[in-house]
C-alpha cells in the first residue's frame, strides 16, 4: 500500500489575516460569477505579473466578494475557488464530503453500487472527483493545484465511508485510458471487479477503462433508452463495453449492433452480455470507425428500430467548437438516414464547449440533411449523482436528446 502524508494544518491565522487583507485583486466584472458560485478564475483574468507556486491558497477579490482558491500555474484555469467564507481546512473538506455523501445515499445508493460520490466542482471541490464502485473508492484528480488537499480527501474518505480501498488517477494532461492506477490507503481493486446497476452487471476496470471505470454519468439514459428499445433491432455507435446494448436486449430488443473501433472494448462487451445471461451470439460486435462504417451503409436497405449514438468528447477546448459542431451535424446526419420510419434516435454529446442550445440546433441541421422530420421525445444531461452549481452552466457537459424519426 503507497503511504500518505498526514493531513497539512491550515495556514497561520496571521498568513491568513494577511492574505485577506491583500488580496489578488480581480476584475470587478468577474463579482456576479463569483458570489453566484462559479468556480474558476481563467487565466486571462488574472494580473499578468502575478507569481505564485501551484497549490497555493490564494486570496482573491472581485469588488467586494471575496474566495479563497488554490493556484494552478499550468492549466487555463489559474484559480479553481474552493470558499467565499474562509480558508479552507481539513474540516472543511470532511464536511462538503459528508454533504456530497447525503445527496447519494437516499436515491443513487440504493439503486447502484457504482456511483459518483463526489462530482468535483458540482460538489464544491472543484478539480476532483470521486466514485464508487462497490467497496473501492476512486479519486481522479485534473490539476497538480490540488495535490495538497489529496491527504485531507484520504482521511475523510476513510473516516466517513471505510472503503476497502482508495486508488487514485490522473486525468490531467492525458487520455482517460492512459492513466494509471495509485493505491493511496487499504487493497487496490480486483482486475475483475463486477458492479450493478438497476439489476445490470458490469465489469468495471478502475485502471484502464474509460472515465475511472464505465460511464456513470450516463445511468439515467441507459435505463430511458431501454424504453424505446424493448423490440426490434438496435443499432450501439461508439459503443464502447456494450452498456446501452445490454439494456435494450434485457429490455427485448431483438438484434444488436455494437460498433467500435477498439478491439478490446468490444471483447469487454461480450463479456458483459454472457455476465447478464445473454449470449453474443447472433448479435453483432463490430470492429470499426464509426463514420465509416455508417458511410458505408448508407446505401442499404436495412434499418434500424433504435439507434443510440455516444461518440466521445470532440472538443479539448473553446477554439475547437466550431469543428465539434460540424462534426456532430456530419455524425447524426449519418445515422439519422438508419433509422427506420418512427424508429428513434439517441444522440449524446459530452463535449463541455458545446451547450445543449447548440447541441440541439446541430441536431435539427443534421435531421434538414437527413430528409427526415424529427421529434424530441425525451432531454436530459447527467445522471443525479452529478450535481452541478446553477452558476456554473459549463459543468453541464452531457447531452441527451430521444429523438422520434419520421420520413416525410
């Protein structure tokens, strides 16, 4: 097991009173943001000749409101804020994890053991997340500016839930499913660690899968998607380990396609239809880019009863939205001409550039394409255990849209 430091104490109420006394003084326009609860500073905003170390607690102010925020020198988000009240402790943190904990426990706990504890800005720690899969506990971190509060986090992990074990990745700087796995107190998980949601079983593998193990964030719509999909054929696009597919099928769907371009996700998805009792076998588990493989049935004659459509995030930040736009319209025209006449149609976005307004006008864009006429029969984002600050709209990143295909 890696060893952990010992929680740091808080600074000196005299480093304290001085900071506040000084503070980094921001641009007043920046004030309604901040007393609304946004947690980031960007870099653009900050004085260019001020220097700090990265994880330092700074002081800041934007006209009269005040926050306390730890210092990042690399990302483009210079300050992540943590407090509007006072320098946060140990204490501090234990209580917005006992409060993360209580919005779980009456609703998303009882209904899945794989969840997210913590959701990082959405929970008032901006820059970290935590999920729960089973008895193990995951944190990912985004930014080196929170290293110092990663002992506190263990304490009160370990005071509050009593995981069997914590692990840790890095997500800053690298592809989710390059990041590696750190132990930071008790057993580090099984490599075939199973996890139910709503009566489905999953393998989850909390070292390289995608996200820190499956996408939890997209519980609720798998289990809506289920409902337009109880018969029929579907079509799985970026399918990843198979969990929309496995949904439709225990829901009746009578044929699935899953198409991906990683070889290993698919074997996973096979693995997690024989785990549900289904076999895979006549089902279809296809190797391939996914926009190929819709150009290249585009001129046949079958189509699908129900399609879902999750491709990963197409965005890293602002200057690539207007590619990411294109790339959705290009997508969903695609499979929207699969769809068989009523079928329905499930686009999903996770790209954080991109708001649902204009999500939504892609999609609209991309039915004009199409030659179809669609209706929106169901929204949505996140599931509930990703809770979002109302003055923080880009913590929104996932989008959700059912849409009913009808060939005028």
């Amino acid at each position: 097991m890696a060893r952990i430091n010992r929680p740091r104490t808080a600074p000196s109420l005299s480093f304290k009173s001085a900071c506040e006394h000084n503070p980094l003084r921001l641009p007043a326009f920046l004030e309604p943001e901040l007393a609304a609860g946004h947690p980031w500073v960007y870099r653009n905003h900050v004085p260019t000749e001020f220097e700090a170390i990265t994880g330092s607690w700074i002081c800041a102010q934007a006209g009269q409101t005040k926050v306390w925020a730890l210092w990042d020198n690399e990302s483009q988000i210079a300050l992540r804020v943590f407090s509007r009240k006072s320098l946060p402790s140990p204490e501090h943190i234990q209580e917005r994890i006992k409060r993360s904990i209580s919005l779980r426990l009456g609703v998303t706990a009882t209904q899945t053991n794989a969840y997210r504890l913590i959701n990082g800005e959405g929970d008032g720690l901006p820059g970290i997340t935590v999920d729960a899969y089973g008895e193990f506990a995951v944190v990912a971190t985004y930014s080196a500016a929170v290293e110092p509060l990663i002992p506190w986090l263990v304490d009160s992990l370990t005071l509050i839930c009593a995981p069997r074990g914590i692990v840790r990745r890095r997500m800053s700087g690298q592809a989710d499913n390059l990041a590696q796995i750190e132990v930071l107190r008790g057993e580090p998980p099984p490599p075939e660690l199973v996890v139910t949601e709503g009566g489905v079983r999953y393998f989850a593998d909390l070292a390289l899968g995608h996200k820190t193990g499956l996408y939890l964030d997209q519980r609720d719509n798998r289990r809506t998607f289920s409902n337009f999909a109880k018969s029929g054929t579907v079509l799985n696009l970026f399918s990843y380990t198979g969990s929309f597919a496995i949904v439709a099928a225990l829901a009746g769907a009578s044929r699935l396609t899953n198409v991906d371009i990683a070889p290993q996700a698919l074997a996973r998805a096979k693995d997690n239809f024989r785990l549900n009792g289904v076999e895979p076998y006549p089902h279809e588990f296809i190797e391939a880019d996914c926009y190929d493989y819709l150009k290249a049935s585009v001129g046949l004659t079958d189509r699908f009863d129900a399609i879902v459509c999750d491709p990963p995030s197409l965005a890293r930040n602002r200057s690539q939205l207007d590619h990411a736009l294109k790339a959705y319209v290009r997508l969903n025209t695609l499979g929207l001409r699969l769809v068989r006449d009523g079928g329905f149609y499930a686009a999903a976005s996770c790209t954080a550039q991109v708001s649902p307004e204009a999500f939504r006008k892609t999609l609209a864009e991309a039915a004009r394409r199409a030659g179809c006429h669609a209706q929106i029969v169901h929204e949505a984002g996140h599931a509930l255990d990703h809770p979002i600050v109302v003055g923080h709209p880009e913590g929104r990143y996932l989008k959700f849209v059912i849409l009913r295909v009808l060939n005028d």
